[in-house]
C-alpha cells in the first residue's frame, strides 16, 4: 500500500484532532496567514470598581494551548492573506485623503491636490524597453571598451532593461549614498515648498505654518534600474489641517510651481569620504505635478488611492531590486537570487558601511534595500487616518474592544511562529476561498454602484 506525502499525512493528523474545529476558528480569523505568529498566556477582564472578574479568556484550552494571530506582513511574496489586508487598509488610508471619510471631512477633495512623481537622478546609462534603446550613430566606445549606444528595441520584461551598458562607468556608490539620503531629501523638499508657497503670497517663509499647511502621502517604488521613485499626493489645507480650508492664495498652480521649484533646487551633501568624495545628490530631471480632480465623484482619487495599495505589497525582491530579508554576511550576497547589477549595488552598500563617514547610514543593515532606509509609504500627521486607527476600528466592528469601566490584565508571550506542511496546505486553501469571497463581493459592489473596494 503506498504511503500518503508527508503533508497529506500531517493535514490529517490535523483533521483527526478533537480540538480540529476550534484550530480551524482560529486559522480562518487570521484570514489563512502563511506564517502566524503563536501567543501563549491569558486575558482577564475586570470590573473597575469592585475588581470582580467579567471575564477570562487563556490559552490553556486551546489546540496547542497558543493562540495564532496574524503576521502582519505587507510583503505578498512572504504572506498574501496579510498584504492583502494591508493593501485594503492604505487604499482606505490614502482614500481619506483625497475624498473624505475616516474623519476626514469631504471637502477635501475641493483642495489643491496633486499627484506628483520624483525620481532619482542618473547614474548612468541602462538599457530601456520602448523604442530603440540608445541609437547612436558613432558607434563609438566607453574608456572600458563597452558601446555607448543600442539599437535594440527591448520589451518590458528583457533582462537588459534596467542594466547599466557599463558597469565600470556606471557610478554605484552615488546611486547607494542617494537611497540613503533619498528621506532626508525628501524632507527638504516638503520645507521648501513651504517657503515658497509662503513666499508666493508675501508671507515670512517661518509664519507659513499660520496660514496652511501641507499634508501629504508618499510611496517608494522601485525603478527597473533599481533606482528609487517616489509618488506621493500632496494636499494643501488651512492651518488647521483637513477641517480647515486652505487660504484664498492657496491654489493648484500655485502648488505646482512650488513642487517643480524645489525639486530642481533642494540638495543634500553626503559626508566627505576619501574613497568617494562629498557628492552633491538632487532629484532627477523628470518631475512630474499632476492636479487630482475635484469634481464628479473622484475616480481618479479611487485609482491614486488603489495604484499605492498594490504597491505597498510589493517586496524589494518581486521589483527586482534587492531582497526581502536582510544579510549578515559578504557570502550573503553572492548567494542572492539578484541581477549582477543589483548584486553590485549590494557589495556596494557592504563596502561603504564599513567606511566610518558612513557609520550612521547603517549601509550595512540596509544593503538588501540597496540602502533606501525609508519606509515604503509615509504621510504627514494631518493627511488622514493611520493605521492604527483602521485596525482598532476593525477590531470593534469584530467586537474585539475594551469595554468602558473596565481593567484589562494581559499575560502574553511569544512561544514560535509558522505552519506545520499540513496546516500550510489547509490555511492556503482557506486563504485562497477567502481571497475568491472578496473578489465576489468586489464585482457586486462595483456592478451595484461603480465604487472600488
């Protein structure tokens, strides 16, 4: 008689349990995670004036005596169920923003709002797809002895594309000193619109903050040369915030001329190095300022809003740039399953960290991002609601809230994380019907009243 797979063998083992039915509970609460986190210890709810116990919940009594709560990863190559969940919870983040909702009043979607794009500047020339990737008519060669055109006409998912036509003159340690700079080049940028939004008006650049204020949301993408761009929606309030409406000054040109100003102005200066310099780093030539619309009923507030919820699932290894865990060791990176491009840019990030200028650009610890150390989206406190908010409201609407007039004495500890194969293959079965579940309440909605979800 042949002998059932090992995980065929484990999952029903898993079904043969008595405690099966309440495991299985406790696997659909977590939406199917691929790799939960396990909490032993207990909850007692109290009274707040007598101290008599309302209730007691511990984990003694469940299967395993633990209990499986989400990862809570955004990455879709490490946990779909759970990025699934954190895209769902930033397109209601970014939403709010724009139209209203969350708190948010919904005038906002009558304030000069712009989609804008900054990239990185070039540190060299890649091959592209589109046309004819670099046409030159010389034909001439690089010092190293490489073309300095191509005539190729590559499609999108070519291997090239992205890739520097050499590697000797591509200048790697600029494009990692600009990752780890790109935040705090972002945040000069939002202080100089400021100013000359502020500027603009006749106002003293530092009494700005009297008579609006910027609010934004920013998102980090990837380019095919691995390169960092950043997207973000930028909103003008009043001084307020959303409940405050903007100042008779305050337009969308206005916005625009100031978003395209400073990102052709600001600069920050790395450290100097004797191996590498003081470098000068700016954003690249090619900005983009886009105003949202304000009138209807937003559709394309709702794409802004959806484009950076798919992107924030995206892990540094499904853009091709990087990857998703950090390394500890040169032999790390030459086991990567990365470009050579990219593992350049990696041994790069690992040399420079060594360096004591760089000391506190930890390069090192970011050398699986390429030494981008900013989060992948950020906003400003005023923009809209947080995630922290969104998760709290889920939880009350699931009747996970403390109640009023009460004490809570929580006892928990971390005992392990992951699935055994059998219960990998059944969460993945109940990850996947849950997955197909929104996916048909999405088409009703948007059948029933042309909404996104």
């Amino acid at each position: 008689m042949r002998q059932l797979p090992e995980t065929d063998r484990d999952a029903l083992r898993i079904a043969q349990d008595p405690q099966f039915p309440r495991w299985l509970e406790q696997i659909t609460a977590t939406g199917g995670c691929t790799h939960p986190v396990h909490l032993s210890g207990s909850t007692t709810t109290l009274d707040g004036t007598t101290g008599e116990i309302l209730h007691h919940y511990d984990t003694r009594t469940e299967p395993g005596e633990r209990l499986l709560v989400r990862c809570r990863n955004r990455r879709a190559t490490v946990c779909a169920p759970c990025s699934r969940l954190h895209a769902g919870d930033t397109f209601h983040l970014v939403r709010a923003g724009l139209l209203g909702g969350k708190n948010i009043p919904a005038t906002v979607r009558n304030r000069p709002r712009l989609f804008v794009t900054l990239t990185a500047p070039s540190f060299g020339p890649v091959h592209r797809a589109g046309d004819r990737c670099r046409p030159r008519r010389d034909g001439g060669t690089c010092e190293h002895g490489h073309r300095l055109g191509c005539a190729t006409v590559h499609t999108p998912n070519d291997l090239l594309v992205g890739q520097p036509l050499c590697a000797d003159c591509y200048d790697y340690p600029a494009h990692v000193l600009w990752h780890a700079h790109a935040s705090k080049l972002w945040d000069r940028f939002a202080i100089d619109v400021r100013r000359r939004l502020a500027s603009s008006a006749g106002l003293v650049q530092s009494h700005f903050a009297d008579h609006a204020r910027l609010s934004f949301a920013r998102v980090a993408e990837y380019q095919k040369r691995a390169a960092v761009h950043v997207h973000a929606v930028v909103r003008l309030d009043g001084p307020a915030g959303p409940d405050d409406e903007p100042p008779v000054w305050g337009t969308t040109n206005q916005l625009i001329d100031a978003v395209h100003a400073s990102a052709r102005r600001v600069l920050v200066r790395t450290p100097y190095s004797p191996a590498v310099g003081e470098l000068a780093l700016r954003w690249g030539v090619q900005i983009d300022a886009r105003p949202l619309h304000s009138d209807g009923d937003g559709p394309d507030d709702d794409a802004v809003a959806a484009y950076v919820a798919k992107y924030v699932t995206k892990g540094a290894s499904e853009t091709g740039a990087g990857i998703d865990h950090r390394v500890t060791t040169w032999d790390d990176l030459a086991t990567a399953l990365v470009s050579e491009h990219v593992r350049t840019l990696m041994h790069t990030c690992w040399r420079l960290g060594d360096l004591p200028e760089y000391e506190t650009l930890r390069l090192r610890a970011w050398t699986h991002t390429l030494g981008y150390r900013g989060h992948i989206l950020t906003k400003s406190r005023a923009y809209s609601t947080t995630y922290a908010a969104l998760r709290a409201e889920r939880a009350h609407h699931v009747g996970h809230t403390d109640l009023p007039g009460t004490a809570i004495d929580r006892n928990w500890r971390y005992v392990g994380s992951g699935h055994t194969p059998g219960a990998a293959l059944i969460a993945a079965g109940i990850a996947e019907d849950t997955a197909r579940n929104r996916e048909v309440a999405a088409d009703e909605r948007l059948s029933r009243d042309g909404s996104f979800v």
